[in-house]
C-alpha cells in the first residue's frame, strides 16, 4: 500500500501514541512507524495536529511531558511538511463533513492530507481503508 516515495500524513492520536510510552503496544507500534516516516522523509501533519498534540501530550496522558520537551518535538516535526489551513481549506472540510458524514474536525484532517497530496492517512479514528478523494486512510493497529 505504500512505498518509501509516498507522502504520509499522521493524525494527531498516533503522534501521540508514538510519545506516550504509557501506551504500551500502541507506542511501540507508533514509535516504529514515526521513525521510518523519519528516515524515509515522508511525513505529513498540520498545524492543527501540532496544537492537538501539545494539549494532548502535555495534560491528557497518564504520563504527561513537560512543555519543554513537547515545544522540542513539535520543534522537531517543522521538517515535516506541515500545513497550515487557510478559509479554502476549512470549506473544503466542510465539504468533506457532509459529504462523508464525518467529525468537522476530522474533515479538517482529510482537508489537510489531501492539501498536501499524501496518499495516507494513518488514523484509528477513520475507517481503514476507507479512500476520500486522493487519500487512503491506514490504522497501524490492524
């Protein structure tokens, strides 16, 4: 389904599951999948995922990180492609909502990856498999 060339965007609970390390299977399998979009230079977020990350991250684990060190990681994620939606791309969410019956927040999501031409999407909070115009989106706990 993917190849080391094919652009990847990460919904905000795997970012988080790859830095939780109370998350047990899930962070190993989220770690280990981060790390490669690392190497293979193909990941993708938004700043939206960034924001929800730091809330998330910082006050909603069992084991919080301090700001620092989420400010670091955040920091870090600059050398992804990240993308920072504009009215279009909120309408377009919107579109997408309605279209699909989905959260606006995930449209959002969706609105993002398609902005940014990923193919996947890695999300647990879509249906795997499940393709939305351009993209496809992957649950790497199945």
């Amino acid at each position: 389904m993917r190849d080391a060339d094919t652009l990847q965007f990460v919904d905000t609970n795997i970012l988080i599951y790859g830095h939780d390390q109370s998350a047990g299977a899930k962070h190993e399998r989220a770690k280990q999948l981060l790390t490669e979009l690392w190497q293979n230079r193909t990941g993708c977020v938004s700043v939206q995922v960034l924001q929800e990350f730091y809330v998330n991250i910082t006050q909603k684990v069992p084991k919080p990180l301090s700001s620092e060190i989420a400010a670091q990681i955040i920091s870090d994620l600059a050398v992804w492609q990240v993308h920072q939606p504009g009215v279009s791309d909120v309408l377009h969410a919107i579109h997408l909502q309605n279209h699909h019956q989905i959260s606006f927040w995930d449209a959002m999501i969706l609105a993002s990856a398609i902005a940014l031409k990923c193919e996947i999407l890695w999300s647990e909070d879509l249906n795997p498999r499940q393709r939305y115009d351009t993209v496809t989106v992957a649950n790497p706990f199945v």
